[in-house]
C-alpha cells in the first residue's frame, strides 16, 4: 500500500487541517472527599500526534488523517481501515469481473439470489434514494454507463437502437430485496449495475468505523470528493472543510466550515467533461436518458454519513437545482450547497439550514 502524504487537494472539497498538536485533560470529579484537595490531580490524557496515510482503491487515492498516542497505533488502525476498503472494493467494483456485484450480474433473472451484508446494505440503500428521487438515482444502469464509457472512448454517442435496448435491461423498479432472506431478485436479463454513486461514500464510511473499533475516534477518511469525518482535530470544534466553485481552477474557497461526525461529498463535472458535435457532457449519467449532463452543475451535500452525502450529491445534479434541494430538505439532517452556470454567470443556492462558518 502507497502511505505517501498527499500534495493535491481533494477535487472540489478541500482540506484544511490543524497541525496544532494538543493535549486532551480529563477532568474528574472528586467524589466522597470533603476538600478536593486531599485528592491529586488526575494524570493529564496522552499527548496525540497527527498521522496521515494513503492508499489506491476503487480507482482512486483513499486518504485517512488521524490523531493518535503512536505510530503504532496509527499504522495499526489505518491497516485494518485500508483492508477493509479493499474487501469492499472486490465486492462492489464493477470493473473486476469476479466482484460480488458482477457475480451478482451474470446469475439468471427471475431467481433470488443471496448476497453478502454488505453488498444488501448499499443497495438496500440506493433503492431508497431511487424511490425517493423518482429513479434519478439508479445503481441498475449498469448497461447505460458501459455504453457511455465506449462514447467517450469513440467521441461518439450511442445510438438510439443501444439506448434502447440498455433501457429495458434497467431501472430500479425491476430490481428486487428481500430483507429476510438477503437476497436480490433481477425481473430482467441483461441488467448490469453500477456503484460509483455511492460505494465509495460506505467505504469511507466503514473505513472510519475500523478505525473507530481500534480506539482512533479523531480521524477522517476521504475518498476523492467524499469525506467521512469523525471526531475533530485535539482542541478544535471540527475539520475544516472549503468549498470550491464551480469551475474554479485557483481553487478558490466560497465558504468554510467546521464540521465532525458527517459526511459530506462535492459531485460535479469540473475535470471530466466531453464535448461531442459541440455539446459538452459530463461524466454524470442521467439514468433517464442514457447519457451525460449537459447542464454544467455542482452539489455539495452534508449528510449524517458519507454513504448518503456521496449519493445524494450525484442525484442533485442529475435533478437540478430546484428539485434537487427539495429531495435534499426533505432529508433530516442534511443540507446542500448547489452552483450551476447560468450564461455567463455561477447561480447558487443553499439549504436553509447549512452550516455556518
């Protein structure tokens, strides 16, 4: 695994972290003592240090920071979190031909088919947003996203006869769970299914929770645009988190926050665009025609976790301003922040209650 700091900041979501290191001191109580001062003072916490460590996965650079007493500890936790994405990523990638997910493409339609906790959660949940944004997001158009990869590849759209026929091998309604018996049921042949709209987001997710489980609870963990967050930083009230622009190439921050305990995830076609017959589309697929945006759109959305922020923040774009922040208040707990380009021009729009500074 590659440990290397990282130079570059996190597409539209940059990090600006505290070095400061600080020491954390219990304060106790004294209890059954008629003057404090016949008790001593409780020993201060253990000084905690900042460690950072990298790693590929899911075709992009895993980042965790943490805090921790030792680089024991950290290289011990940030192992087990790196294992734990790479146990996901042959379960979720659509790219290695004998993952879970594609296991689960190439058995017959019509039978149910029992899969791994993990592999039910994420699509337990993508039904849900799929329901409630009315198929905007959709882990089923699996045949509309490889088609879309060979037009990028061609510099060429697919034709209509293509569209057609990805049409019927998807859509989220012919897609079936079962929660008893954690098994997934495909109404169709043909169906394939994509997970870039939200695998990363659960694995950051569960990438925290390791590190969690191994006593590390001031950390973060960053995969591209998404960001689990954890406890802050020793004596700050959160990560400080910038958002960028739509179409910022000097990276310039519009708003700052202090955030912990959240995920929160930028989706956008700032850097992977293509221009096809002088139609420029982004590398976000609508799921209800088959092919790219066209409309230049960016989301920042904050969510209790990643799974749900990396999500929704592809479906706001695919939904559009207004629809998109109506699916975002509807939400407990989770704010957005949407630009897009109007002629000339950045609009913008906020939750009502986003995070101030």
């Amino acid at each position: 695994m590659n440990r290397n700091r990282l130079k570059a900041p996190l597409a539209a979501v940059l990090l600006h972290l505290h070095c400061l290191l600080a020491a954390l001191v219990l304060v106790l109580p004294t209890v059954g003592c008629k003057t404090p001062s016949s008790q001593p003072p409780p020993p201060p916490s253990p000084a905690l240090h900042r460690y950072e460590f990298s790693s590929p996965h899911m075709g992009t650079l895993f980042r965790a920071i943490l805090f921790a007493t030792n680089a024991a500890t950290a290289q011990t936790a940030a192992d087990a979190a790196f294992r734990r994405i790479a146990a996901l990523e042959e379960i979720m990638s659509d790219y290695q031909a004998d993952s879970e997910l594609n296991r689960l493409r190439d058995a017959p339609h019509g039978i149910p088919i029992v899969v791994s906790h993990d592999l039910f959660r994420v699509m337990e949940q993508a039904q849900w947003l799929a329901r409630k944004s009315d198929g905007a997001f959709d882990v089923t158009a699996g045949a509309f996203v490889r088609l879309w990869r060979f037009s990028r590849k061609r510099h060429t759209l697919p034709t209509p006869d293509e569209i057609q026929t990805a049409r019927q091998a998807s859509g989220y309604k012919l897609l079936q769970l079962d929660p008893r018996s954690h098994t997934i049921t495909k109404l169709v042949p043909g169906m394939r299914f994509d997970l870039g709209g939200i695998a990363k987001g659960y694995a950051a997710d569960e990438a925290l929770a390791i590190l969690r489980f191994h006593g590390v609870h001031r950390a973060l963990v960053a995969a591209s645009g998404d960001l689990a967050l954890g406890d802050p930083p020793p004596g700050q009230p959160g990560w400080t988190v910038g958002i960028s622009e739509i179409g910022s190439r000097s990276n310039h921050i519009v708003k700052t926050l202090r955030l912990s305990n959240a995920g929160i995830s930028t989706s956008g076609d700032a850097e992977q665009a293509l221009e096809i017959h002088g139609v420029r589309y982004s590398h976000i697929l609508n799921p209800k025609t088959g092919l790219g945006l066209t409309n230049r759109i960016q989301a920042t959305v904050i969510a209790p976790n990643a799974t749900l922020s990396d999500a929704l923040a592809t479906t706001v774009c695919i939904l559009g301003p207004q629809k998109g922040l109506r699916l975002v208040n509807s939400i407990p707990r989770t704010h957005a922040a949407i630009f897009w380009m109007q002629s000339n021009h950045i609009d913008r729009v906020w939750s009502p209650r986003f995070p101030k500074e």
